[in-house]
C-alpha cells in the first residue's frame, strides 16, 4: 500500500495514522510521533529522587510540627493539617495517576 504524504503506518495494525494524530483511529494504539516523556524521563532519576527527598522531609516537618501543636499547645492549627493533608493527597493520587495511565 503506498504511503500518503503525512501518513505513517500504525505500528500496532498496519493502517495509516496521520503524523499529528494521538492514537490510531482504529486500534486506539498511541502514535509513537506524539509520545511525550513523562517528568521522570525529563529530569531524570537523580531530580526525582530530589523532588521525592524535599516532599519527603516536608512532610516529616509538618507532622512533628502538627505533633507539637497538639501535645505543647493543645490546639490543632488548621493550615498544617491541610497542608499535611494536601502533600499525602497528592501523593497518593501521583501513586494512583502512575498505576492506571501504564
């Protein structure tokens, strides 16, 4: 089958897929052109580890914060635990985000 200009086999099915495509209009497959690297790639496994140290230590000062709060003071600040709440949101939902878009 001759090639359309601007078209370029599915590597999946064989059918045509235009270059700008972002999935194969028959198998659904990705289009390899359109495959954009995702954060860890970009940065690699050294800024990941970094992003993942900073949150890390983030979290850990919150909570010994938050724990001072309550057990020194007696009171709950409101903005550590939505800021606690926030980081543990988020990453549970990057966890989630990693397990369904493979």
């Amino acid at each position: 089958m001759p090639r359309k200009r601007g078209n370029l086999p599915c590597p999946s099915c064989g059918e045509p897929i235009r270059e700008k495509a972002l999935r194969c209009p028959s198998c659904d497959t990705t289009n390899p052109l359109q495959k954009r690297p995702s954060i860890d790639e970009r940065i690699g496994l050294g800024g990941t580890l970094i992003l993942l140290a900073v949150a890390g230590i983030l979290l850990l000062v919150l909570g010994v914060w938050l724990i001072y709060e309550v057990v020194a003071l007696g009171r709950v600040n409101p903005f550590l635990v939505a800021a606690g709440g926030l980081l543990i949101l988020v990453g549970v939902a990057s966890r989630i985000a990693r397990v369904w878009w493979k």
